[in-house]
C-alpha cells in the first residue's frame, strides 16, 4: 500500500528575512506543502515575532497554503487581520482561549479553516471535544516560545492517541506536529500518526532551505520503505 503523503511545513521563524522570498521560492521548489508562520505575543509566549503584514507578505510570493500559528493571548481580536491577510489555517491554542468552540465557528464563518493546538504539558483532552469541528490539531513537541528547542518525545502517546481518535471518528482534520522535528526524528512523528511535519530550524538553520526540505522528505521515505 503506497504510504500517505506527510506534509512538510517549514516555519518562517528560522527564514533570512532580508531575504524571504528568496527562501519561499526555495522551499517551494523543493516540494514543501504549506507555509507556517509562527505568531507570538510577548506575554503567551515570552517573544515577539510576526504579525498580520508578513502573512500579508507571504501570501503575494507563495502560493501555497499558509499557516498561521497564533501563541497569542485573547485570539479573538486578532484572528479576522490574519484571515483579511490571506491565512489558510488560523490554529489558536487551547490554553489561550476560554471559549474555543465559539471561536472555531468563527474563523470558520470568516471564510478560514480553524485549527486547535495543544501544549506539551496538558492532555489530549483539552482538545478532544472539538476534533469534529476543527481542520486542523496541532500537537506541540516543545513548549512554544523559540525556534531551536529540543524536541520533547514524552508527547507521542498524546499523538498516537489524538490519531486515534481521529480514525475512529473517521474525521477529517490534519494532524500536524511542531517543535524540534528534523530528518533524525521526523520518522517517529509520522509512526506516531503526525501528518504534517513543521520544521524551522531544520529547513532554514543550515543555509540551505531546499536541502532542508529535502533531507526532511527522504528521512520520512527511507523510514516508509523500512516498513
Ligand atoms: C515554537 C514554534 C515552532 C518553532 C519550530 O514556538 O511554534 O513553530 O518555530 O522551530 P524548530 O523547528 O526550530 O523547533
Ligand atoms: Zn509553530
């Protein structure tokens, strides 16, 4: 049976920005499915990054789907710019969040695809409830904050089981998985059940995004061909 397609999510986080249309047409050409843009806020996560003008900016070199990833305080008020600027997924966090049902059905009224992450400490369960109604889990493998952490292997049981839930329900959301993944343990996270892989430090640290992209997708196919 040929295996599914794991999709690779290079974050931006890690990109040159003096030069990043250069590093998006890169990863592009090398086969990368989506575009992950890591938002934080300074007081969810102690960083600043990014805000709506970059997903602006991604949004006119690429066209491949873009990911916002919102390490926010009061999603709420922020989600509608993100989705104006042309993000695909706006995934916020449980833990950020008082009602994330209400706010799931609103990005979705918005016109974009509502994605729920989770954090390492807490359990499958601050999510489960809205797997019927979300497009995306995102299952965090570093506590969020920083691109270069080590990656946090204590996390697959809640993986496997988010996957297993999934296939149960036979629902249709994708799983993706986000901290510390590169070509030396991206093979467990798809054993695991991650379908999408996102990767900053792994693509972008090494100077050479389209090598980084590669060497993520031939450890995922030498790991599919062991099996
Ligand atoms: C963590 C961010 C991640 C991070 C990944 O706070 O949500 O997306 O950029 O970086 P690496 O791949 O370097 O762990
Ligand atoms: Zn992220």
């Amino acid at each position: 049976m040929p295996s599914k397609h794991v999709l690779i999510v290079p974050s931006i986080l890690s990109a040159d920005f003096t030069r990043l249309g250069d590093e998006l047409s890169a990863v592009e050409g090398a086969g990368a499915d989506m575009i992950h843009v890591d938002v934080m806020d300074g007081h969810f996560v102690p960083n600043l990054t990014m805000g709506p003008f970059i997903v602006e900016a991604v949004r006119r070199v690429t066209d491949l789907p873009i990911d916002a990833h919102l390490m926010v305080t009061n999603p709420e008020a922020v989600v509608p710019s993100f989705i104006d600027a042309g993000a695909d997924y706006v995934v916020f966090h449980a833990e950020a969040c008082e009602d994330a049902g209400g706010l799931i059905d609103d990005i979705r009224r918005m016109g974009a695809r509502p994605g729920l992450a989770v954090n390492p400490p807490n359990e499958a369960e601050m999510i489960e409830g809205h797997l019927a109604r979300i497009d995306l889990a995102l299952i965090m493998t570093v506590n969020p904050g920083f691109a270069g952490q080590e990656f946090m292997p204590e996390v697959m049981p809640k993986l496997s089981r988010v996957a297993e839930l999934k296939r149960e329900a036979g629902l249709g959301l994708l799983i993706e998985v986000d901290g510390g993944i590169g070509p030396g343990n991206v093979a467990t996270v798809v054993a695991n059940g991650g379908e999408a892989v996102v990767a900053a430090s792994a693509v972008f640290g090494g100077g050479d995004a389209a090598a980084g992209v590669r060497a993520l997708r031939a450890a995922i196919a030498t790991a599919a061909a062991a099996n």
